[in-house]
C-alpha cells in the first residue's frame, strides 16, 4: 500500500465529475495540464496544507500543458510538465495543480519554495492514485 502523500488533496469538482462520470451522467474530461503558483507558503516560509473546498492555487501564476503522463503502477497516473529557461523566470513556486479540458482544478499540491532561475529547466511531477 502507498504511503498517504502529505498537502495534497483532489478538489471537490473533480470528485463530483468522477462521480457522474462512473454514473454515466458525463463523460471525465481528461487531465489538461499543470498550474503554478507562489501561494503555497506564508510570508515565514512555512507550507500551507490545502483544505477542503478548495479549487484554486492560493495564488495562480501560470499554466501549461502536460508533457506527458505514465502509469508506474496499474492505479497510479504520473504527470510530468517541465518550465523551460523562459518560463517563470525568479518565481518561487510552492504550489502545483491539474486541471482538465474544462479549466477545472483537479488537486492541488503545496510544497516550499522552488526558485526558478533563467538558465534551469524545472520539471514537475504529480501521482494521480487510486
């Protein structure tokens, strides 16, 4: 069994589309992309948990298309999205979500703070489990 991963939750949104999706009632629309943010953290430096009812970054900066996804394990999807040298240039990112074709977020994560210099690449990863 997977060790439960800490500030992490899935948005009420996506649970209730994975609901109707199972009822039939819709059809899941697939995982879009990743968003960025700074607001992951207080002014200490200390992380902020997501909670419950959430749908959005603490504070949204970017987002971007998915490079890809994998599967490690059979109920385990792997996301991958990379920051190239131009993107987000001296942000300190502490949050992370994905969000689908609708522009819904689907979890969030919090994380401390990861500078982005101009000459580094970032490549951010988020386990989607069942």
């Amino acid at each position: 069994m997977r060790e439960k991963t800490t500030n992490v939750i899935i948005t009420e949104i996506a649970r209730k589309k994975i609901v109707q999706a199972r009822a039939g009632v819709i059809a899941l629309p697939k995982v879009a992309g990743m968003a960025f943010g700074d607001g992951g953290v207080n002014a200490e430096g200390e992380i902020i948990p997501p909670v419950e009812g959430q749908i959005t970054l603490g504070h949204e900066l970017y987002r971007k298309p998915i490079d890809g996804y994998s599967f490690p394990e059979e109920t385990v999807c792997r996301y991958e999205c990379t920051l190239l040298e131009s993107e987000l240039v001296d942000e300190e990112i502490s949050e992370i979500g994905l969000y689908d074709a609708d522009g819904d977020i689907l979890c969030i994560k919090t994380f401390k703070r990861k500078g982005k210099d101009a000459d580094v690449e970032q490549t951010y990863v988020l386990d989607d489990i069942f």
